[in-house]
C-alpha cells in the first residue's frame, strides 16, 4: 500500500520527537509560553486537543511560536477540521476515523493523524493510504502486547500509541518497531501550566525527548 499524502506529512512530523505533548489548554494565554518551553525542551510538534473553549485560540498562539509544528486534537467533525485548519493547525489527530473525517481532512488539505484500536481499523485506514496512525486509546486498547501483536500481520502501519502512555511505559512502546512516536500529557500537567512553572515543563520535556535513544526504528 502506497502512502497518501497526509501519511506522509504525518511521518515526517511524528519523527521530529519521540513524543508528541497531548495539551489540554483552559487559557489561550499560556499557550505561546508553554509551547516556546516544549520546543526548547525538544518537543517540537504539539497536539492541542479541541476540549475547551481556548484550544482554537491556543492553536493560532502557538502556530507563530518558532520552531514549533502544531497540531489539532480530537477532530470528531468536518467543522473541526475547518476550524483548526483556520487557527493555523499544520496536523489534525483524531481519535477514530470517519468517511466524512477523512474526506474533510482532504477538502480541508490538512493531514490526519487517524485513531485506530482495532486490526480492522488499522486494515481500513491502511486500505486508504494511512501508513501512520493512532494507537488508541493505547493502554484500554492492550497496551503494549497489543501494539505488538497487531504490527505482526500489519507491518505496513506504523503507529502513534496514546492514551495511558507515561515516562515510565513509553520506552516499552517505543522500542515496538511498529512505533513511531508517542503521544503523552505528562509532560504538561494541568499543575505546572496552572503555576506558570515553564522551566519545570521544559525540564519534563527535555527528558521525553531524550527517550529517542530507545527507538529502534528512527
């Protein structure tokens, strides 16, 4: 199977870091600040997830923030691809897929980082040239026995795993060769973004990013 166009933007993306920061912002304010601190930690490519009512602003904050590629979480709409595309997101992630998903993401040109638990949903999307995926939610899914067992009659697809990953799990995931990066909120908990504790965040990222040692299909 031939990868399409958003498997291919997306590869290149997920490759800039081991793990991909999964951000849940309540005050677009702090959105330019904590994404200048990931990026110094490492983590360059961001998921701000369309939880609250401040992600789309977050997501026009931080598309300006050098260095940084950022990107849309939990696209469930055509209309969420719409207005994620228009704050400046570069990526969309999503925690399933949908013919009107995927087809909006087309329209949209926006590339789409598709949700996938299942062999069967991963033969679909592979089916459609969706080479990269999401693995989720990974530890609900079988955590990494699953990822495991599902890259041996699928090696084609690599995947994402997110969703109950930690600084303690990750290496296991990433050491998979089906696995390409990881998505993980650890590295910017609610607490640190509250404080405004930027420099203790870069030091969470800095230490996610060292993870890249693990990898064995970088």
């Amino acid at each position: 199977m031939t990868p399409n166009n958003a498997s291919i933007a997306c590869e290149k993306i997920c490759r800039l870091a081991p793990i991909v920061p999964v951000l849940v912002l309540d005050d677009a304010a702090d959105a330019a600040p904590l994404a200048k601190a990931l990026v110094a930690g490492g983590l360059p490519a961001l998921e701000v997830t369309l939880r609250t009512p401040a992600a789309l602003d977050a997501i026009r904050a931080m598309a300006d923030v050098p260095g940084g590629v950022v990107g849309a979480g939990t696209l469930l709409t055509p209309a969420d691809v719409k207005a994620a595309k228009e704050a400046g997101a570069k990526f969309g992630v999503s925690p399933g897929a949908t013919d009107l998903l995927l087809a909006a993401c087309v329209e949209y040109d926006l590339p789409l980082l598709p949700g996938a638990a299942t062999a069967t949903e991963a033969m679909r999307l592979l089916e459609q040239g969706y080479t990269i995926q999401k693995f989720f939610p990974a530890e609900a899914s079988g955590g990494v026995p699953a990822l495991k067992a599902i890259g041996a009659p699928i090696p084609q697809v690599q995947f994402c795993p997110t969703g109950g990953v930690t600084l303690q799990n990750a290496p296991d995931y990433l050491v998979l060769p089906n696995t390409i990066c990881a998505g993980g909120s650890w590295v910017a908990p609610k607490s640190l973004i509250k404080a405004k504790d930027w420099r203790g965040i870069e030091r969470l990222a800095s230490e996610a990013a060292r993870l890249s040692s693990t990898r064995t299909n970088s």
